[in-house]
C-alpha cells in the first residue's frame, strides 16, 4: 500500500514548448481506488508515465511514494512496487502466447521459476481468461488483448496498479466483472490503483477519489461534485431508443450469402446470409472475441471468410483491390496502424490527394482541424499525440478519403464527451453531404442515441438486427 503526492509538478514533452503538465499538485492516497478523467491530450497518459518511471522525471516537481522521492529508487526496485497498463495493450506485449507472456513478466521481476506457474493461473483465473492461456496474442481481439495485459499486472502483484483506459474495448459485462476485480485488488490485496477512463459509467458504487486533469491542472472533486459527474453516465443515458429493425425494400449496399468465419480452428460466425443498409448508420455489439472485427476484416479482403460477400451486386473476390478498396473503407481500431507519414501535415497531404472529390476543401479540412481540437498541429509527429487525438487524426484522414462505405472499428475509443460530439457532429454532416454508410463497432454507447439508425448484434456466432433498446450494462 503507497500514497503517491504530487508536488508542483510540471512537464513539457521533448520538441514541445507549451507544458503538458502545469504546476499540478495531486495525492493519491494508498489503498484507495481513485479515477482520473479529463479531455482527450490532457495529460492523464503522460502523467500515469511519470508515477510508473516511464518518463523521465522533469526537474520542475515531485512524486514521492510514502514520502520517499520517486527519483532515489533504482529502477529495478520501482518497476516492482509500480505496474502500467499501457492504453494500446499490444504495445506492451513481447511475447507469442499468452502464458509465454506472462512468463515473462514474472522472469523481469526475478520470480522464482518453480512459483511462476501458480502466479499464471491464478492471474489468469482472476481476469477469466483461462481458456486463452495457449492463444497466440496477436490473434485475440483488442478486448481480449485488454484483459491479458490486466493478468499481467494482476500477476506483477505490484503495490500500485495504473491503468490507461483499461476498459475501452471491453463489452459492458466483463467491463463490469473486472471492475469488481480491480477493487478487489484495492480492498483485498491493499492495492493502491489510479485508472484513467473517459467512459465514467458503472464507477459510482467503487470510486474512491474523482480527479479531474484538465489545463495541465488537477482538480480532485468533492462527494457531491463527483455524483454530478457520475451522473452523465447512468445506464438512463446510454440507452439507444431509436433503433428500427430494416424494412424489406430498404436499399442494401454490401450483402452476403452463407457467410462464415473462422479464426484458426476456432468457428466465429455460423453460415448466414446478411445484408448491410446503403447510406445509413449500423451500430454492430457483441462479445469480445465474438469475431467483429474479423467480419470487418472479411468485408475488405483482410481476412479469409466462407460463402460469398457482394457490393453492390458484385462479388467482392471479382473486383479490383485497389477499386474496391476506394468504395469500403476500414478505420483500424489501433490508430498508428493506419498512418503512413510522419507528420499530421504530410498524413493530411496524402489523404487530399487519394480523396474520391473536392469535398474536403483546404477551408472545410481547416474547419475540422478546429472542431477535433487539432488546429495549430500540422507540423506535430502524429505519434506524439495522445491516443484520443490520434483517433480524431485518423477518423478525418479516413474521411477524406470519402469511401461509399465506411466500416469503423472503436472509433470512440480513448474520446471524451465533447470529443465524441464532436467526431459526431463531423460524422453526421460528411454522411449526409457525400450519402456515405457508415458502420461502426463500439462498445462505448455515450451521445450515440439518435445517431444510430441500426444495431446488429452479434451474439452465439449470429447476427441480428435487434430493434429494442441497448442497455448499457456497466
């Protein structure tokens, strides 16, 4: 158990003049569960990178642990007492499997090999994923890549826990479950754990302390402010109330027939026949791991699939990849993965020069830039931007580029509020100027109602459309 001060802290990235980080002064008090939320660049991953010893420490401040000065523990000795999961958990990762992985963790903390095994299960038990133990990591779901880096924490067994949107890919009921895991930990096992989320659903039963970073500042909030603020995110308000079943002749854009999807032996999507809706916007849900993001895969000619998949009519096996490709587009769910360039100038630059028209005018990019909170950066290194902005970044690249049909992984991912109105807003009236169909996997429901014109869920390797409200059950 550590109580982490924060004393006049401040931090400005290498190549930045502007601080992230303004004279912040913060404590967290050991044991406790305290959350950190703040818009998107704020500074909470930057910030969690400095308590963990990631970053290093600016001569301007303090962080003490129990009163002892971050900056006089060996490294060795820090990396042990302090544990980050990192918000793109595949970046941590350096192993094949899941247990080599683990492994491995347990091997840079000089664990005594005969106990590893027991640490593995046991972590592994803790987060429910035994049955992942053998998988190679880079085949599971961003979700489920999610909770195997929360297994390696849990199997660190470090004093203090940090974690950067833990549950941005996680489905509502295990978002709940590993809620209940973490103040476990905390009330249990003494562990002292700051998460930062933008998502503050389910939380106002556990939090302890609500800290709110916002101007390179950090306000914690009183009891009452923090139920305000909790408020926002009651289940009442992320339902989906107008989501309609598809009538027979509604125009259908991408269709399949006996449709069936594999991951290695495992069988995710029975044979089925399946029809996406032209120039609306589909919500698609489901388990993690259930195979989302391999049907949007399949949809593009990433991943193989059984049956046939038509686009307008056309089999998509019989048209031009690189034709095709201008038609359905596919925004990752890991942003970096999609860049090509160095700077937001030169990704920009690309995307206006591969756009289907003029639509996105140098005014109407600018205008954009401005609503997304990313004016003024266009000679900034993308990968310096936090992965909030990064997502912004990539959804109006992905924009430009004007695809008939847009297929959307996590776009809300990392996004808060105002962000996720904001790529709403940009989403609404692109779609309605250009006759786009948008379809969207996300697991974060917030501002989405009244946008939503379909959900499909996907559910015992099916698909069906549902027309009762989402409940939002965290």
């Amino acid at each position: 158990m550590a109580t982490i001060t924060i004393q006049h802290l401040t931090y400005a990235p290498p190549a930045r003049e502007t601080p992230v980080l303004k004279d912040l002064t913060a404590t967290f008090r050991g044991g406790r569960f305290s959350l950190l939320t703040g818009p998107s660049g704020s500074g909470k991953t930057t910030l969690l990178r400095l308590i963990a010893g990631l970053t290093p420490l600016p001569t301007t401040g303090t962080i003490t642990f129990d009163d002892q000065a971050l900056a006089s523990f060996p490294a060795t000795t820090h990396s042990r007492r302090v544990a980050l999961l990192f918000q793109e958990p595949s970046t941590q990762f350096t192993m094949d499997t899941v247990t080599n992985e683990l492994r491995f963790v347990l091997e840079n903390q000089a664990v005594d090999p005969a106990q590893m095994p027991a640490r593995i299960d046991a972590a592994l038990a803790f987060v429910g994923i035994a049955k992942l133990r053998d998988r190679s990591l880079m085949q599971l779901s961003g979700g489920e890549q999610q909770k195997v880096a929360l297994a390696s924490i849990v199997a660190m067994d470090s004093d203090v826990i940090l974690l950067d949107e833990p549950f941005a890919s996680i489905d509502p009921p295990t978002r709940q479950v590993l809620m209940t895991k973490l103040v476990q930990l905390c009330h249990e096992r003494h562990k002292t754990v700051i998460l930062a989320d933008h998502d503050l659903s389910g939380y106002d039963q556990w939090v302890d302390h609500l800290t709110v970073l916002d101007h390179g500042m950090a306000t914690q909030l009183s009891a009452a402010a923090t139920q305000a603020r909790l408020a926002a995110f009651t289940p009442e308000r992320l339902r989906l109330t107008q989501v309609q079943l598809p009538a027979p002749d509604t125009p259908q854009v991408l269709t399949s027939h006996q449709l069936g999807l594999r991951r290695g032996t495992r069988q995710l999507l029975r044979p089925q026949d399946l029809a996406i809706l032209a120039h609306k916007t589909t919500l698609i849900t489901g388990p993690n791991g259930s195979g989302k993001s391999t049907f949007f895969r399949a949809l593009v000619r990433l991943s193989s699939y059984d049956g046939t998949i038509t686009y307008r009519q056309q089999d998509i096996q019989k048209l031009r990849r690189r034709t095709y490709a201008r038609h359905v587009g596919l925004m990752f769910q890991a942003a970096q993965a999609q860049f090509l360039n160095v700077t937001l100038g030169e990704e920009l630059a690309l995307s206006q020069k591969n756009g289907q028209h003029a639509y996105f005018t140098p005014d109407r990019v600018a205008a954009a830039l401005k609503a997304l909170q990313l004016n003024g950066r266009e000679d900034q290194v993308i990968y310096s931007l936090s992965s909030g902005q990064q997502k912004k970044f990539q959804l109006l690249c992905m924009l430009m580029m004007a695809p008939d049909v847009l297929l959307l992984d996590e776009p809300l991912k990392g996004l808060d509020l105002a962000s996720i109105h904001a790529v709403r807003q940009l989403l609404t009236t692109t779609q309605a100027d250009l006759k786009l169909t948008l379809v969207l996997i996300s697991h974060q429901l917030s501002g989405l109602d009244s946008f939503i014109d379909y959900h499909l869920a996907l559910a015992d390797q099916q698909f069906s459309y549902q027309a009762q409200e989402v409940r939002h059950e965290s």
